[in-house]
C-alpha cells in the first residue's frame, strides 16, 4: 500500500525530471543558437534521459495504485554567458536533485515503503553517475577557460555521445 504523501511527493519528483528535461532541452537550444553542435547533442541525450527517468516514476506510481498528476513544469532559462556557465548551473541542478531523492528515500524508510525505497535506491546510483558526468565536463570546461581549440575539440567529444 502506497501513502497519499508518497504519491505526492513522487507526482513532485516526476514535476522535477520533467523541468530537468526542459532545462537540459534549454541548454541544448541556447548550444545549437552558439553553433556548439556537439554540446547541443549530449544536451539533447541528457534531456531523454530526464524523460526516461519522469516515466520512471510515472510507472511505479501507476503500478502501485496512485494517481498521476501533472504539475505545471517552470520555465527553464533561455541564456547562460558561456558554456561553463550553463555546465556550472547544470551541475548545480543535479547536486539539488540528488537532495530531493534523498528526501524521499527518507520517507520511504519512515513508512517501510520498501518498493518505493527500491526503487529510489536506483536514482540514488543514477544521481551518483550524473554527477561525475556533469562534473567531469564542468572540470575539463574550467581547464579550457578562453581556449577556442579545446572548446572545439570538447565539442567534438560531446558530439559523440548516443542515447543509452
Ligand atoms: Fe533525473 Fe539528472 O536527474
């Protein structure tokens, strides 16, 4: 038996991926309109991946008897200055996400919501994963600074990255 609190702590947690999705779909347009198609590209895998852990929770949530409510996603961002600037705010963003899934582990450990406990622990691995993936842009970003040949060359890794 899934609590109304937790359906509605997770209906927040599917609001939250789906404004990830739409800030990593922002950053992958502000990317494209600065002609850095590789950074555009590992933005947009980003953005489905967002998606995919949204219907994640959508899923449990259904599976379990609770209701699915949409919330109104915010507006993401339309600018950032420089790409470690959207890479520092994208860092940020995931470190704060990792903090709302442990909330809700929280809870799910107060009320012995051992399903939905499980299934958080795989958010809880897949925000350790996305950190270091973030975080390791953000890194080689501060290193290239004002470098124009080490951005292009980023860009090219970036450009690399398919769907998982
Ligand atoms: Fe769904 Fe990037 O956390």
């Amino acid at each position: 038996m899934i609590t109304d609190r937790m359906v509605e702590e997770l209906n927040k947690q599917l609001n939250s991926e789906l404004y990830s999705y739409y800030l990593y779909l922002a950053m992958a347009a502000y990317f494209d309109s600065i002609n850095l198609k590789g950074f555009a590209n590992w933005m947009k895998v980003q953005a489905k991946e967002e998606e995919r852990h949204a219907l994640k929770i959508y899923e449990h949530i259904v599976e379990r008897g609770g209701r699915v409510k949409l919330y109104q996603i915010n507006q993401p961002p339309v600018e950032w200055k420089t790409p470690l600037e959207a890479f520092e705010a994208a860092y940020s963003h995931e470190v704060e996400v990792t903090g709302k899934i442990n909330q809700i582990v929280d809870l799910a450990q107060r009320e012995k919501d051992y399903a939905t406990e499980n299934l958080l622990q795989w958010f809880v691995s897949e925000q350790v994963e996305e950190e270091t993936s973030f975080s390791s842009i953000l890194h080689k970003l501060r290193l290239i600074g004002e470098n124009i040949v080490g951005l292009l060359i980023t860009d090219k890794e970036l450009g690399e990255r398919k769907p998982s």
